[in-house]
C-alpha cells in the first residue's frame, strides 16, 4: 500500500488505474484489493477524468498517512544503516 501512496505522491495530478498497478509493481488482484481499502479509508480518491476514465489522486489524509509511514520507517531502518557505515546516529 506504501508504494501506491507514494506513486500516488509522485503524480499530484492523478494517475489512471493500470499505469498505478505497474508502477506500484502489485498484481491486479492485490492491486484492486489494496486500492478499495485506501479508498475506503480515505486515503484516496478515485474519480472520472475528461474522457470518463478513472483516475487516482492521493488525498491530504493520504499524504499524511504516507508521511507518518515513511517517517517511522526511516527510525526503524535509520539505526541500521548507520552502524553498517559506522555512523553515529
């Protein structure tokens, strides 16, 4: 789900629905099963473009929620990548 959102981040303006499965590198089914609970939960909003094909957007509680995941990533995996560069950190 992390890598839709952040996909999602990367094109503010939206982005259909295959071209986000592919870059977010999930099967469809996973895919489809990863969008509704985002979806539901607020985190995106699907919606008709011009040409009445659906588009992606992230919402503002998406970025959020993309933000607060990336951050406490980063305090898992950031001790980790210091002491293999004898960082002090």
């Amino acid at each position: 789900m992390v890598r839709i959102l952040e996909v999602l981040r990367r094109n503010p303006k939206g982005i259909r629905k295959t071209p986000l499965q592919l870059a977010a590198g999930v099967n469809y089914t996973v895919f489809s099963r990863y969008l509704g609970r985002l979806a539901e939960r607020g985190l995106v909003i699907v919606e008709n473009d011009e040409e009445m094909t659906e588009r992606v957007k992230l919402s503002d509680r998406g970025a959020e929620a993309l933000q607060f995941l990336v951050s406490g990533i980063e305090r898992v995996v950031r001790p980790t990548i210091d002491k293999r560069t004898d960082r002090v950190g």
